[in-house]
C-alpha cells in the first residue's frame, strides 16, 4: 500500500508538457484539435484560449486532454442541452434548451413522489416497496462495436453495469437488457474499406454481450434486434442494467479529506480518447486504442467487494469510470470541492504510462470510491479478501481547483468551475422538413397466407431464440416471466419479470419488476414525433401484457442520431423529443434517465454520408406487485374468449406489410393518449384480479402476427371474425384489419365464466369479443363479407417464424 | 443438531452463490458464503462445516478450462475435504461446482486424488441455458434424490457441460457403482439427442455421485427451481408443493438434522 504524498512535495520541479497554445490562430487550433482527437468546436477552442489568456500562462496537455474529455459531446449532452433555433415548418423558435423542455419537463409534470434519483446519478433511481429502489440505465456503445465488436458489446455491458454499481452507494446488478440496430446479416451491398461485414458484427456483439454478462452472472433477459441496411456503416448496441439497492444507499455526499480511492482493475493504455472519438463522425482512421479491454471477473472481483463494504457504509461516494477516466470520475466527483491526485499511487498494467495516459485512460473495471481516512484499513481488508486491488491516489479536498501532479510534475491545475461551467453554448439551427401527405399504397396481389408468413419469417419479428439461448437468462433464481414462454419455452414473451428477492434474501415478499421496450426507427422515417409516441405506448403495453402496473412505470429515453450539425437531423431529433415529452405528459409516464448518441453517420463507398435512420430507444421499468398474479402470452386452452383491446384503424405507413407487400404510403400510426390510457386502467385491473389468461401486445405485423404468435406458442388455435374487430369508419380490408400497426392494442384470452366480470372491469375501454380458441392447430379468419379468409396450420407459422435467424446467423 | 452449518464455497466469479445460500436459509440452514481466500488463510475451516455447497459461476473466469483453477485450489487449500466426504457429511457442486469436483478428483470416485473424468465444450459450439427432462437414477442412493420422483425438470446454463470419460469400460463402472445419478432425456423418459442432450454428454449425464451417495456433482441448477414460479410454464399448470430444487437441499439439511 503507498501512503498519499505529503503536501510539501507538491512544487513543481520540471517543466511540465505544455502546449504553445495561446498565440495559434483560429485555424491553427482547429488542425491540431483534430490531429490530437479533441473533437473541440470553434467556440470552445477560443474559450480555452481566453482562459488560459487570463491565466497568463499556456495549457498543459493534459489539462486540455482534461477539457476535452469532459466537454465532449458523450459527457455533456451539449445537443440536447444546448439552444436551438427550430423551423417547424411554419414559424422560427429559440429551444434553450431542449433536455430541459421536453424530457425533463415532463418528468416535473408528472412530479411522481416516488422517483428518489433522477438524471443526476450514474442511473435514474425510483422506489420498489419500502425498504428497496430500483436503478436503471441504458447506455449506447455504438461507435465501439462498429470498429471492435465483440470488445465494443462487451466493454458496454461492462460500463452499464459499473454505471449501475456507481448509482448512490452501489446497487446489485440483478438484470442485463440488450437492444441492437443492425444491417441484415445477408446485406451483400459495397461497404466502404474497415467496415466490418454485418454478420459479423451481428455474431460478435452477440458473443461479447454472451461471454461479459455470463460471467458477471447478470441475467439478460429483455432485449430486440431492428434490421435496416442503414444501419450498415454505424450499428447501434444499447445495454441495458437494473439494479436493487436499499433505499439508504440512494444518496452520496463527499466531505473534504475523503481519500480517492480506485478499485478494480489497473490502468493501461487501452481505450484512450473514448469519449471525444465516439463525439465525431465514424472514420476508417478510427483508433483501436480508443476501444477498451473487458475482464468480468475482475469486475465481478469489484462488485462483489464494493457490495460488502458498501452494508459496512466504509465509503462516503462511488462513481465509475468511464469514458474520460480518471479525469472524468475524479473531475465529477471534486464538482463543487476541489481535489489532489497523485498518479504515481495509480496500479498500472504497464510502467511506461505516460502520466496524461493514465490520468485518461479508459482502461475497464475500475470505480472510484470516496474513502474517510479513518476507514481505509477495513476496506483495504474487504478488497484484498476478493483479490480486488485497491489504491489511494489522493484526496477531496476544498479548493476548488483540480490539481493532478505525478511524482514532481503538475499534470493538471483547473479550475473547477471553468471545467464543469465554462463550456460556451454554441446555438444550432434546426428544421423540420412536413413530409408531404402520401396516398394510399397500391394493392398488393398477394394472399393473405402469403402475407402472414411474410411478416412472420421478416428478421424484425422472427424468433430470436437462437441468441435469447445464448444468455444466461436465469441467473440469480429471479427470471419468473421468462423471455421465451409457451409449451416448449419458445414464444415470444413481451417483457420478463424479475423477482429480485431470491438475491436480497426477502423471501416470503413477492414483489417483481418487469422491463420492457419500444423501438420502431422505420415509423421515424416519416414521422418522428409519432414514432417517440409509438415507442412509448408500445414500451407500457408490453409491461401491462405481463401484468406489471402501469401507473408506476417509468421511462428511459436513448437518442441515437446522425450529425446534429445537419439542421434536417437536428429537426427530426426536436420532434422526436417532442414526441417522448408528449408521450410521457400523456400517460403520466416519467423519464427517470437517459443518453443520447450522436455522430452516427460515416461516408458510404461512394463519399456520401449515410446517416442512420433516427432511432429512439424507450425503456419501461415498472413494478409487478405479486408475480404470482403476473401473465405470459400463450394461448392457455380451448373454449376461450379473444378480446381485443383498442381501435384499428389503417395505419399501414412504415408497417411490415408494406415492406413484405413492397408497398408504401399510408399513414403513420399514431397514439391516443387518452383513450390508450382508459384502456390499460380497464385491462390492468382485470388481470390484477385474474379475470386474464394470456395478453399479448400488436405491433409490428399487427392482429394477424400476434394471434398467430399466441397460437403456436400456447398451442392452441384460434377462430376470429373480422367483422368483430373495432374499426374506424374508413377501413374496409380485410389487409388492413390484420395487418395494420395502429397502436394501443392488446389482444386477450379470458375464461368464458370470467368474461361477465372481465367487461364490467374494461367499461369505459375499447374492448371487443373478436373470436375464441380452438382445440385444432389453425389459425382460421373470417374476412368482413363473412367467408373465411385465411385458414393455416399453426406449425406452418411456426416454421416460418422461427427458421430466419439460426439460417440467417449460420 | 437444529440448524446445519453450510459452507458455500466461492471464488472470483463465482456467481450463484447467493441464491443457493438464500434458498438454504429458507430451510433453516445456516449458510456461510466463504471465499476461498478465508480457507487458505486459515480464518475459515471446512471441517467446522456440516455441508458444503460449491456453487456455479464462471470461477477465475473459466479461463484454461472450466473450473479449473479453482478445482487446483481447492485440491490446495481444503486438504480435508476427502475426509469431510468419508464421514459422510453431504457435499453439492452445481454446474461449475461440479466441474470443479470432477477436477480436483473428487467424484466420480473419491478415493485417489486423481482427475479420472472431464468436460469439453458443448456440441453446439456455444453458452446455451434451457430448461432440460432429467431421469433420477433409482438405484442410486443419493441422499439428495430422497423422495424424489423419477422424472424432474432443471434448467441448465453452460457452455462446457459435456462430460468426457477415459474409456467404454470406465462409463461400465460408473454404471456399476451407481455413480450415473441423473440423466438427460426427452419428455417421455427416453436417452435422446439434442437438444434434450443440450450438451453431448456421454450416455447424457447430467449429475455423477460417489458410491455412498453424500457427495453428488450435477450441471443442472436446482437452486433456480426453489419457487414454482421458477418454472418456465408456471402460468399453464399446477405443481407438486415443494419444488424440485428446494427438496433437494432441503434432503441434505434433514439429512444432518437425522
């Protein structure tokens, strides 16, 4: 163990590294900016200019590699916290902010009493019964797995779960949840040189998320896929962690004197320049070095100690580091004191660290805790029984300034309000591009069967039992809603419940959580603000179809986009913001924590830029008072009801039948707060009273693929009458009625002697009695003029759903 | 004796440990979690203990063969532990648990020190977790089976479970011995492939036993079917009372009580 220098040895000796900064022009700045993968912009090149101007002195490197770290776009969010100047199509108007007036507007709307931590901490924290609360965060970890992939998965995983152990004094990861958008496997199109093929991005994200997560022994067990080619040149990978922690540990506070402590692993020269290379568009010159090296154990050496010392309260805070390091942690953390680090005290991987490299490293598994002196012995005891390092690099103290030195030298001296408020805000202009209203698609020739199996066999409804295998989904004897359900567990759940008491040792309570997503990029092409509202509504049914309660869901916003210097993408992120505000107004729903992702467009094989389609990721965690009462969505026998929550109307514009029929046009679907919301009152209160057998929601592939979805799964068949469906005044199809995506529907099994209750319980909802189970394996519809439409064998569906992806992946 | 002294032996990356020790206490053990670093040390000793449990997870990582490491430490550092297994007090190793028994020479016969038995990958090349039909070996005398019906149903999660013998004639002695304590099969009872066999094992064990029976090594996870609603298919059928895993360690805790 070294002991903290003392204070007297802190004059400088040698002449520090420092740039001949302030006397370059403007454009001189800008070269070496980029040479040195600053990623700074004009305004924030002159500032650190100005300042260190008035400092009469030139920046060190390190400090400027300190600054740039911390105001890069992943750690400042400067798009969607800065001003914007939005054409809406019609007129011209100044956002001040647009975090402030959408997301976290609608969070002090709806003012929920029980959201404990929100958009503060390393994750949003929210009560879960009296002694607990929950943490959940959502990272991305794009640009990583574009250039490594399985590191990229991998360290993501990692990085999430370290978010989730920094939140208060530390929570136990107790689920791992993983979304990915990618091109289809099969994409044999040009791709430009040092772009990685996108089955093998598939196959290594798969194994890095597999291999990190299993060994961490957290469960994975929600998450998607999205295939679209666009997704070819910048893939996205969200990772997702849920956490417990009691309701105590939610606060931290650090006090002058606190040592810094780092846990965990040492620090190397992998994954320099993390954060300000994932702030810049994507390029074949991408270093690999910024990609970091995951080691699970060490990290689960970290967790399983820190959880210790944390019930022994020897620490004050905890943060981890990310992107930035050190300098990202320890910068955070002395916000408002001040602080004085000794890097020579940092374990390193290898000696010839050079000190600005370890003072950013982004090297994985480390965190850093806030230690009182008298402490540090029973902590040092707590990490040497779990073989995990530990070293003091410093200490908090209340000056105001961060000051780094390695051995003699001044690494760093800031001043910490010039580092945590002296980024200048730099205004963006934004438009939103009115699409044009777009008729009706043409008709298609192609029979319904057709169509069905189309939709069923299409990558982005296909089952993705062949990765869901991969996970260990069961791990810490909590998954009671699995995410594969039916007779031979292969169905396709809508969301899992955790019951997380076979960890915290609450046996006899029988409270859960479920998680669930929505996600639809292709309804985004047209309308951005439809689709936020989409993701959202789709995100709360699925938590209501496993019976979890709605009124106290909350939500995770993850904003992946192209440039936000591209004023067409900036307005398309301004209305998909507005969406995800309106959505969360609506149903009362709060943000408790998000992230956006920007940058994600690179130049295609012939220098144009392909952005990504503007992707919104919602998450919704909510509580299952009793997961004995929760539901999966197999059809449980013969001689039930089918009722169908909602209105269908024709929404066909971005659905899956368009894309299988090779049609377009339409309109996009689009959420009635109001009406949506009476009808998940109804229904959840029917299945809290167990009136509900089975619920399953619709989306992509409409009526026709989640009854199919139920059937096969349970089973069971299924005989239903169009005519019976409730449908606005202009839907005349039998197409339409199966295949539209309007939102907010949810099909539902009920016992014949229960449907009298079950109706008293949906008065006041949109819920209609369409058709009932059968004993023989069939799917039979009959259309609107009465004759039977469709007649198929559940196995034929079954076949088609699930031969895509083992093929696809081969 | 009221409450049984568990040891649940952990390592870096062990990571069922909690779960396992939770469902214990359930039974009114008393479960200890004990790095092995506190048996090393000497501040933690196993003949204190009236079971010990080595739990799954991905010990050191899985890194130069599942379980591997660990098995040699605990071949170093719970020198006692084929005594503990001669007195006849019930030892347990789940998944990795069991990977590491089989390593440090344990089972399927505790008699030399000597590794007589392995696992490789699986044959599907990869990780997969699935709930799996067992068939209990009747004529085994397991003191964990008490009780048990023939047919049960466990999940397992592993990417190295495949058991791998010297020879045809060491598999005959297994079978002599009784040492084959459970099996993989389909949901009719019979020997079946893939992916009823989720791993390739030979003859498709699924659990080994030593000849008396106290000590048993199984891949198969009855720590995550300790509450009916553990079970995938929960919400379509009813359940014998008490769950297959729960009945398992509650046996050993009975067991020890006499």
């Amino acid at each position: 163990m070294t002991v903290a220098a003392p204070e007297k040895e802190l004059k400088t000796v040698e002449k520090p590294k420092v740039f001949a900064f302030n006397a370059l022009s403007l454009k001189d700045l800008k070269a070496l900016s980029a040479e040195s993968l600053w990623s700074f912009n004009e305004a924030e090149l002159l500032a650190i200019q100005a300042h260190f101007k008035a400092q009469r002195r030139e920046p060190r490197a390190a400090e400027v590699e300190t600054l740039a770290q911390t105001w890069s776009e992943h750690c400042k969010h400067k798009t969607f916290t800065g001003p914007i100047r939005y054409n809406d199509g019609k007129k011209t108007r100044l956002i001040k902010n647009l975090f402030d007036e959408t997301i976290a507007k609608a969070t002090k709307q709806v003012a929920k009493p029980w959201c404990l931590s929100v958009f503060k901490d390393n994750a949003g924290v929210v009560a879960f019964g009296k002694k607990w609360a929950l943490a959940y965060k959502v990272e991305t970890h794009n640009h990583p797995c574009a250039v490594e992939p399985y590191g990229g998965a991998e360290t993501g995983v990692g990085g999430v779960v370290r978010d989730i152990l920094g939140v208060g004094l530390g929570a136990k990861p107790v689920l791992n949840t993983d979304i990915f958008c990618f091109a289809p496997p099969a994409y044999e199109g040009p791709l430009p040189e040092g772009t990685l093929a996108p089955l093998r991005t598939l196959r290594s994200v798969v194994a890095g998320v597999r291999d990190y997560g299993n060994r961490m022994g957290i469960p994975t067990a929600a998450g998607g896929i999205w295939f679209d080619a666009d997704y070819r040149l910048n893939p996205l990978v969200f990772v997702g962690t849920v956490g417990v922690l009691p309701v105590w540990a939610v606060k931290k506070e650090i006090k002058p004197g606190d040592l810094i402590v780092t846990v965990g692993g040492r620090t190397g020269r992998d994954g320099l320049h993390g954060a300000t290379f994932s702030s810049a568009n994507l390029t074949d010159e991408a270093p690999a070095s910024a990609v970091q090296i995951g080691h699970a154990i060490n990290e689960k050496r970290a967790l399983d100690a820190l959880l210790c010392a944390r019930d022994r309260k020897l620490y004050r805070a905890v943060t981890d580091c990310g992107a930035g390091g050190f300098s990202s942690a320890v910068g955070e953390m002395a916000d408002g004191l001040g602080a004085r680090v000794r890097l020579e005290n940092a374990k390193l991987k290898a000696s010839d660290l050079k000190p600005w490299e370890i003072w950013l490293s982004e090297s994985q598994e480390r965190m850093v805790l806030a230690v009182p002196p008298k402490n540090l012995k029973a902590l040092e005891a707590v990490f040497s029984a779990e073989g995990c390092e530990l070293s003091v690099i410093g200490e908090f103290v209340k000056s105001g300034r961060l000051v780094v030195t390695f051995k003699d030298e001044t690494v760093v001296d800031l001043d910490l309000k010039f580092l945590h408020k002296g980024l200048p805000r730099v205004e963006r202009t934004a438009v939103w591009d009115v699409p044009k209203p777009s008729s009706k698609g043409a008709v298609t020739k192609l029979k319904l069967a057709e169509i069905l199996q189309r939709c069923l066999a299409h990558l982005n409804v296909c089952s993705r039992e062949t990765i869901i295998r991969q996970y260990d989904h069961e791990v810490q004897g909590g998954t009671v809603i699995k995410p594969l359900q039916g007779v031979r567990h292969d169905g396709p759940g809508d969301a899992c419940v955790i019951w997380p008491h076979a960890a915290t040792g609450d046996m006899e309570d029988l409270s859960g959580f479920a998680v669930s997503h929505g996600l639809n990029p292709e309804y985004g092409k047209t309308d951005p603000y439809r689709m936020a509202l989409a993701c959202a509504d789709e995100a709360l049914r699925n938590l209501l179809c496993v019976g979890a309660d709605v009124s106290r869901a909350a939500f995770l916003d993850n904003f992946c986009w192209a440039s936000p210097e591209d004023p067409h993408q900036l307005g398309r992120l301004v209305r998909a913001a507005e969406g995800a505000r309106d959505a969360a107004i609506g149903f009362g729903v709060p943000f408790i924590s998000g992230k956006d992702s920007f940058y994600n467009q690179s130049k295609d094989v012939n220098g144009k830029d392909l952005p990504i389609p503007g992707t919104l990721l919602i998450s919704a965690v909510a509580p299952v008072p009793d997961v004995s009462k929760a539901l999966t969505m197999d059809i449980k026998g013969p001689g039930n009801a089918l009722y169908l929550l909602g209105w269908t109307s024709e929404e066909l514009c971005g659905s899956l039948y368009n894309e299988v029929c090779g049609l377009s046009g339409g309109s996009v679907p689009e959420v009635e707060v109001r009406s949506a919301l009476d009808g998940y009152r109804a229904v959840g209160s029917a299945i809290a009273k167990g009136l509900v057998l089975s619920a399953h929601d619709l989306s992509e592939g409409g009526l026709a693929a989640a009854l199919s979805e139920m059937c096969f799964s349970g089973e069971f068949g299924a005989a239903i009458d169009l005519d019976d469906v409730a449908r606005s005044g202009s839907i005349y199809s039998n197409e339409a009625l199966l295949f539209s995506e309007s939102p907010s529907r949810v099909l539902l099994e009920v016992k014949p002697e229960n449907e009298a209750a079950f109706l008293k319980c949906a008065k006041g909802a949109t819920v209609k009695r369409i058709g009932e189970t059968i004993a023989n394996p069939i799917l039979k519809v009959r259309g609107l003029d009465g004759l039977v439409v469709l007649e198929e064998p559940l196995s034929a569906l079954k076949t088609a759903w699930q031969r895509t992806l083992p093929e696809a992946m081969e | 004796m009221k409450s049984p002294k568990v040891l649940v032996l952990r390592a870096a990356g062990t990571n069922c440990d909690l779960e396992t020790a939770n469902a214990l206490a359930h039974l009114g053990a008393k479960p200890e979690r004990v790095h092995i670093s506190e048996l090393r040390s000497g501040k933690a000793k196993l003949m204190s203990y009236d079971i010990l449990v080595i739990p799954g997870g991905f010990s050191y990582g899985d890194d130069i063969g599942a379980g591997r490491v660990f098995a040699n430490q605990v071949r170093l550092y719970l020198k006692d532990l084929r005594q503990f297994v001669r007195l006849g007090r019930p030892v347990i190793g789940i998944c990795n648990g069991f990977q590491v028994l089989v390593k440090a020479g344990i089972l399927p016969l505790s008699n030399t020190c000597e590794q007589t038995a392995g696992f490789t990958f699986n044959d599907s090349g990869r990780f997969e977790a699935r709930w799996v039909h067992l068939r209990i070996n009747t004529q085994s005398s397991c003191l964990f089976f008490k009780g048990l019906p023939e047919m049960i149903e466990l999940p397992v999660a592993h990417g190295e479970g495949k058991l791998v013998l010297k020879s045809p004639r060491q598999l005959e002695e297994l079978k002599k011995n009784k040492s084959i304590a459970m099996q993989y099969v389909s949901d009719d009872g019979k020997l079946a492939g893939y992916p009823y066999n989720p791993n390739g094992s030979v003859f498709n064990i699924a659990a080994l036993s030593n000849p008396e029976g106290n000590c048993l090594g199984l891949m198969p996870h009855p720590e995550r079917f300790t509450s009916i609603h553990h079970h995938p298919n929960w919400t379509r059928q009813t359940f014998r009372k008490e769950t297959v895993g729960l009945a398992m360690f509650r046996n050993a805790v009975d067991y020890c009580r006499g």
